[in-house]
C-alpha cells in the first residue's frame, strides 16, 4: 500500500512519486479549498498539500498518494526533518475514519499519566513512545547477539513451577487438574539455569519474563524482563566480562558509544564513600569519615561508634527553612539528628553546635572535609550503618542530576557480605540465596559459631550499577556438598527443610554439578536510562500503575462463579480495614 515512510523523504526524492500511509497528525486551512496535513506515521511528519479536505479530521487512518517536492522558499521547517519537502499533487484515500483522540499526540501539552495509560493504544502513537519502544528492541537485540557470540544458549525455561523461597511473594496459579494445588509464576529462572548447568549446557542466557509480587515504584512493575544467564567452569572475573560485552553491546546500538571497562569497587567502599550499595558516581558530595576527629568529644551528639559529614560546596547559603526540612529528613530516615555547619571567611563554622566543640576538633573538621568559605557542613553520628544510610540519602537529595545529564556511569559493586543480620534465632540471614559461594579467602569464617562474627563473611556475588540504579545482580554458586551443608547449617535449615524447598536442585547436585555462575539484569530499567526515562513504565508497551492496575484492561478483574468452582476456589469475605 505505500511506497515510502513518512520520515524518511528528503530533497534527494524530489519528483518522485510516493505512496504513504499514516494517521492524519494535523490539518491546516490555506484558502477555501486547500488545506495541509501533517501525517505521521512511527519514522515522523511530512506535509501535504491536498485540494478538497474538509472530510478528513485528527487521526483519520489514510493513503496518499502524491509527488515529492521542494517547499516555496521562504517555509522551510528547520525543527522538522522533512521540513524541506511536501507532498504536493495529492490524492487521499481514507481507510478508517476516527473519534477526537482523548488527548493531544504532539506532547506540547502534558497529560495525565491515567489518561494516557488507560488510551495506552493512542499513547503508543506518540514520537516518545515509539522511540522508546525502539530503542528497547535494539537492546534486545544487541544482547542477543552478544552472548550468542560469547558462546551462550538461549533455553526457555517453565512459566508455571512450584513456589520456591527467592525473597519476594510469588503470584500463584490454581490448578484445575489438581484440586487445591498451585503454580507459581517464577520470580526468576535462578534454579532452572542452574540445572541447565548439571544439565551440560555450559552457556545459557535468556531473555526472562518474571513476576513477583511486591510493592511497585518507579523502577518496579509487577512483570518485568531480564537477561538471564548462567555458565560452567567459570570464575566470577569472567562473569563480569560476559555481562560487559552484553552491555556494550546495547549501549552501543543505541548511542553508537562504546562502554570503556567498567570500574569496580567493594561494597564496603561504596558503602563508606557512597552511602549505598549502588552509588549514583556522577556527582561528588561523598561520605567523609569524622569518627577520629572527634574520638575525645565532649559534646554527647557525637560520643558515637561512628561520625560522618558531607561537605557541599557553596551550600553555606541554604536557609534556615532549608536546613530544617533536611534535618526532618534525615530523622525520618532514622538519625538522631543532623549537625549543619556554615563555613565562614578564615575557616569560621556557624553551627548551633559549635559552641560545644573545642577549637582542636573546629580546626581538625575544616581540614579534615578541606572546607572553605561558603560550604555546607553535614554530620550524623550513630551506629555505622545508619550514619551511611541517612547521609547515602541525604547526598541524593542534595546532588543527584537528572537521569539525562551525566553520561552513562556503570560500575560493578563486588564482595557483598554473606549474611545480612542475625535473626531473632540466634541464626545469620543471608544477604542472598542459600545457593551463593562464600569468597574463597572467607570460607574458614564459616566455622565460627558466633552468628556476629558471620556478618564479616565476604559473599562471591556481585552488582552491576548505572546511575544509581541496581541493574542486576549475580554471583558464584555453591556446587560442593559439605559448602552447601554448612550453609543450611549455619541458617538453621534442616535437612528435611533443604529437601522440602530445594529438593529437586539438591537432587540433582548429586549427579556432577560443574562450578558456575550467572547474572541477570533487568532490561527494563537499562533501556529507561538509555532512554532518558525517570520511570521503566515510559519504556514498556502495557505496564501497570504504581498501584498494580491495568487502567486499559481494568486488571485485576473477579472472576465468575463458575470458573471458580471449577478450580476448587471459594473466596473468603474480604478483611475489614480500619
């Protein structure tokens, strides 16, 4: 039905006769009878000239056929990249007509995110989102091809499995052959990629659907995708390598940039420098360690196991009201408090607290933070990590750019710690799956019965970082028996309960698993900071609000009696809330 894409004519295809299809974007009187329109298809707008087009109306599906020509001198459209040509000599064909869009397509005007959401088909008619749209199919793309060339094979793996404890809470399914039975829809191919690797596949990817039920926010839906993959006989230095290779890749099919090696630091360092266990290191304002400076204090605030500030260069000017709403801040956060210290010409803090200081720690605190006349001072005393945690947040308030300014900053966080906290139980909680190998320099901790002194256990497992955002994580996996006994051991997990949860895993162990190890990164959000995107709904076809409804399908929706009952289901009155 056509000849060429709206988009794509230039003055190279003046004379030539074209055949175009598209929605009409908009129409302009130009005398009694002539009028332009502006037809869009997914590669742009092109102007028509077309005699006798009083029928046709905003996003009336249309053919045209006409002749590529220059414009008159004088209306060139230079914001246009057609601008330079028009169709002229127009016949148009009108193959469906249509109702006045809910709202405008040319994103000169804002509309409300429901609005669009529940109109999702017209919304996709839009230039933002048929570039997001493309530039996500580029990524899929380009990571596809990059672990084919890597070696790897792409394996689907089972929509409906039995649930299995992965942190978040399953979306189940009712089986109607079996009464009273449930699938789960998997959170993650975790345990089926690593029975690919008893399995001999060596190298497998995919690119994963998974669900988990939890609360959603900006870089959180419901269903998201992610790049899944796992290989044998590998260490984690060429995990990483894989996974770079994959995102240069997909970095480059969209920006036609190449990713330099990506940096690496601990967690520990990216907790004390950052606050955070994924730093945002596109900007400055790091976590300064004060502990020392003020390891002889008189003053209580700071008679503390730990004492860290950030200096905000120029920030000696925030008001009082400013100052304030922080101070909430990092109290709702959980500090104690928050310390703010104006520095004056020679050095000169103004603090209501600097009367309880001595000139020694005054003195030590400005040459410690290197600050000068005009800065800002923040400090927090507390236990280590809710001092890191209030100042990581506090640091993002004060500093965090745009998702679209700064550039593309990666960095792999590595040696998490293997256990998080000591539960009510006395038994360590781990940080990660039971399945994660501890760092081969830590293994002998693993003896030591005092659950506390677990917490200094470096896992194998590692992060990839952008912008701030967690793109994935992975890690090196437990494959030895007497590891993996001692592991369930140390989280209080009997062999009947290691059985019952993971017994299928387990089971297969027992006939020859290789050493290996896997990463997974959601696509999603890769592809909303390629895009320039604050939240990964602008860069999914059909997502779901922040409340987990479908405003186009009105999912979550009842289900009739019948089919009820043909699954075994009898619903409960709903619980009465408060």
């Amino acid at each position: 039905m056509r000849t060429d894409y709206c988009g794509a004519l230039s003055p190279a295809l003046i004379g030539r006769q074209v055949a175009l299809c598209g929605w009409v974007a908009r129409r302009r009187e130009h005398g009694e009878h002539l009028a332009f329109l502006d037809l869009r298809d997914h590669t742009g707008l092109v102007q028509c000239v077309v005699d006798g087009a009083a029928e046709l109306r905003s996003e009336y599906v249309v053919r045209v056929v006409g002749t590529v020509r220059a414009r008159p001198e004088g209306t060139e459209n230079p914001n246009l990249p057609t601008g330079e040509v028009e169709i002229g000599d127009c016949e148009v064909e009108v193959l469906n007509t249509a109702e006045p869009p809910p709202f405008q397509l040319d994103e000169r005007v804002e509309v409300d995110e429901m609005v669009r959401l529940a109109h999702r088909y017209v919304d996709l008619r839009t230039e933002r989102m048929q570039r997001n749209l493309r530039v996500r199919a580029k990524v899929n793309g380009a990571l596809r091809s990059a672990m084919d060339r890597q070696g790897f094979v792409e394996v689907e793996t089972p929509m409906l499995i039995a649930s299995t404890p992965e942190g978040a809470r399953d979306f189940v399914v009712p089986s109607r052959l079996s009464p009273g039975q449930f699938y789960a829809l998997p959170q993650s191919p975790q345990l089926f990629k690593q029975l690919c690797m008893v399995g001999g596949v060596d190298r497998y990817y995919q690119i994963a659907r998974c669900l988990r039920d939890e609360d959603l926010r900006a870089d959180r839906q419901f269903e998201f995708m992610q790049l899944d993959a796992e290989a044998s006989f590998v260490s984690q230095d060429e995990v990483l390598e894989f996974i770079s290779v994959a995102i240069s890749a997909a970095v480059e099919a969209v920006t036609g940039d190449t990713v330099a090696e990506i940096p690496r630091m601990t967690w520990l360092e990216a907790q004390e420098r950052f606050g955070s266990d994924k730093p945002d290191t596109r900007f400055g304002l790091e976590l300064m360690e004060l502990t020392e400076v003020f390891a002889d204090t008189g003053f209580n605030a700071f008679k503390a196991p730990c004492v860290k500030g950030i200096r905000v260069p120029g920030g000696g000017d925030a008001t009082r009201s400013r100052l304030d709403d922080l101070t909430d801040k990092a109290k709702r956060w959980g500090a104690k408090g928050l310390v703010w210290m104006r520095v004056k010409d020679g050095g000169q803090l103004d603090s209501p607290v600097a009367k309880f200081l001595s000139e020694a720690e005054l003195a030590a605190l400005v040459d410690t933070t290197g600050a000068e006349a005009g800065d800002l001072l923040l400090l927090v005393a507390d236990e280590r990590p809710a001092v890191r945690h209030v100042l990581g947040l506090l640091r993002l308030e004060l500093g965090r750019p745009p998702v679209t300014e700064g550039g593309l900053q990666f960095l792999w966080v590595v040696d998490f710690p293997l256990f998080e906290a000591v539960g009510d139980d006395g038994s360590p909680i781990p940080a990660h799956h039971p399945f994660t190998m501890p760092h081969p320099d830590d293994v002998g901790l693993l003896d030591n019965d005092d659950a506390q002194a677990l917490l200094d256990v470096r896992s194998q497992s590692y992060d990839l970082v952008l912008n701030g955002w967690e793109l994935g994580s992975g890690s090196v996996r437990i494959h030895r028996g007497d590891i993996q006994a001692r592991m369930f051991g140390l989280l209080g997990i009997s062999e009947e309960e290691a059985q019952a949860k993971f017994g299928f895993l387990l089971d297969a162990f027992r006939f020859g698993a290789p050493p290996h190890a896997g990463f997974a990164f959601g696509i999603d959000r890769l592809v909303a900071l390629l895009a320039g995107e604050e939240n990964i709904r602008e860069v999914i076809a059909f997502p779901k609000t922040q409340s987990g409804t479908d405003p186009l399908t009105h999912a979550p929706t009842p289900i009739d009696t019948g089919h009820l009952e043909e699954l075994g289901l009898r619903l409960l009155p709903a619980k009465k809330t408060d």
